[in-house]
C-alpha cells in the first residue's frame, strides 16, 4: 500500500474507534530518511515521532521545518540540549533529574517545554518509565519546576505475542486511569494521554488515546 492510504487507514480507525474526541496521529521516522518524511506534510500529517536524538540531529537539516517535533524514545539529560528548542512535545520523562536539566535550559532560552511522563503500567525493567506508585510525585516534581509544562502522560504496552494484546490492554486501562486521576488535579492543560503504536493503537484508541505514535504501519 502507499503511503497515502496507509494514512488514511489510520485516520479511518481514529475516526471508528474514537469518534469523540481529538486525536493527535504522531508519525513515527525513526529510520526513516527526509525524502520519505517530508510527503507526509502533503498528506496533512503533522506531528513526527524520533526515538534518538543523534539520528534527528543527522537529518532535521533536511526534514521540513514545519513539522512538529516529538522525542518519543529513551531521553538522557546529556541529549536534551539538542533538542530545544525544535522540540514540541518531550513523550518519554521518567525522572526527576530529566525534568531538572530541561528546566534550567529552558530557563536559558526563556522556553516553556511541554513534556509527558512516560508510566511504566506493564512493570517490565527492560523499558524505561516511572512506576505508577512514584508518578504522584514525579507530577508534583515536574508541574512546580519553571520552564516545563507537564501536559499528560505517556505508556509503552508490554512486548508479547500477536495472541497475547490483552497485556497491551491492562496497561493502557491502566494508564488512563491513572492519567483520569491526575487531569482532575492539574486541570483542562493535563490534556495528552500518548498510548499505541503500530501493533497496538487500536487498543489504545479505545482505551481513551488522544494520541498515537505509528511508524511501521505507515511506512510499510
């Protein structure tokens, strides 16, 4: 399939299976060059996902610069200098020292840097994120802390097999919870609940996604 209708697939199952509310389609390119970044932009697509800081530094020169810029992987606080302030929307803040070095450089360049809390719902060490009976004060860290603006959460559904999605489920419900709990708190600017990838977006849609990240089923 092209890539034009690999998108519209994806628009047609946000629209199906979440017909009432907004959701944001983050694009993912890592791997990806800018000759096959940069169409996405005509297809209306304008959000893009990159999991490494040190790939993007090595194409952003060529990825249109319209674009709104996601940091979806791993982050370390060494890394983060590079990424202001093009970034958009930081997905993957999992610590206290990670919001810290955002916030003082964005109080150098007098940003306001939106970030997720990634949660880590599935408990598997091998992937990044806070665990859920620390996110309560990592959200206190982050909301107090200058020059960051905390805007929702972020989950990772465990790796399992085809048969085996209803991980993926128990982690988003999970996720939502937990993201129901905090809006009430920090109020209409708690907004962003970033859940599903290619393999599982569908899951996540109806586990209440407002925004999904999909490379592979786009590039494909």
């Amino acid at each position: 399939m092209s890539l034009f209708e690999n998108v519209q697939r994806v628009r047609g199952d946000i629209a199906a299976l979440a017909p009432d509310r907004s959701v944001t389609l983050v694009a993912v390119t890592k791997t990806r060059t800018a000759q096959q970044i940069n169409p996405l932009w005509e297809l209306g697509v304008r959000d893009i996902g990159e999991n490494r800081v040190q790939e993007w530094t090595g194409k952003q020169d060529q990825v249109l610069a319209q674009f709104r810029l996601h940091q979806i992987g791993q982050l370390q606080t060494n890394k983060v200098k590079y990424l202001l302030p093009r970034v958009e929307l930081i997905h993957s803040v999992d610590r206290a020292a990670l919001v810290d070095q955002i916030s003082v450089l964005a109080q150098r360049q007098a940003l306001c840097v939106r970030i997720l809390l990634q949660v880590n719902t599935a408990r598997e060490p091998q992937k990044g994120g806070v665990a859920p009976e620390q996110l309560m004060e990592l959200a206190d860290h982050a909301a107090q802390s200058p020059g960051v603006r905390l805007c929702g959460l972020m989950c990772v559904a465990p790796l399992n097999d085809d048969a085996q999605l209803s991980g993926a489920q128990a982690a988003f419900c999970q996720a939502r919870e937990w993201f129901d709990r905090l809006k009430s708190q920090y109020g209409p600017a708690f907004d962003t609940l970033s859940m599903g990838m290619s393999r599982d977006y569908r899951i996540a849609l109806s586990c209440g996604s407002t925004m999904i990240r999909v490379g592979t089923s786009l590039f494909r």
